[in-house]
C-alpha cells in the first residue's frame, strides 16, 4: 500500500474531496514525523507504538571481505503492535 492507496481510501469512505483527502494524509505524516524527530513517543490506540530509539556505535564485520568495521551511532524507529493489532492479524 502506497500513500496515494491511504489518500484514495479517505477519499472513498469519508467523502472528502482528493485534494483535502491528500491535505489530512500529509498533515497526519507530518504530525507524526514531526514528534518522532523530537524523540517523542507516539502511541495510537489499538494499533501500536512508534519509538525511536538511540543505538551506540559499535564494532561490526562486512560479510563479504570479513574486514571489520565501525557502525555508528544512530537513532532507528520501531514499531511494536498493540495487542488487539496482534489479535486481528493472527484471528
């Protein structure tokens, strides 16, 4: 699914035009980028939860050559399922 797919079904099941179909599509993904980028949590009930989280650099190794090499530090984004999401999926 694409973000046009997300646009298209506002679109069909709201009523709103595509144009203000598009505007609450990209305003949701900035809302939530947007607090993510601040480190903030971001939890939508009977969905999930979206955190970023810090990782330290470390050591690591390149499968090809074996040589080892540094990876860096970096903030990654996990998501993690509510339990009712999990329930849906496996029912």
């Amino acid at each position: 699914m694409t973000k046009i797919d997300i646009i298209q079904d506002v679109y069909e099941k709201l009523g709103f035009s595509k144009k203000d179909s598009a505007r609450i599509v990209e305003s949701v993904f900035d809302i939530i980028k947007d607090n993510l980028t601040s480190g903030e949590k971001i939890k939508i009930s009977g969905f999930g939860n979206f955190v970023v989280k810090e990782k330290k650099s470390r050591r690591g190794r390149n499968p090809q050559t074996g040589d080892e090499i540094a990876i860096s530090a970096r903030r990654v984004l996990t998501f993690k399922s509510s339990q009712v999401f999990r329930k849906a999926l496996n029912d």
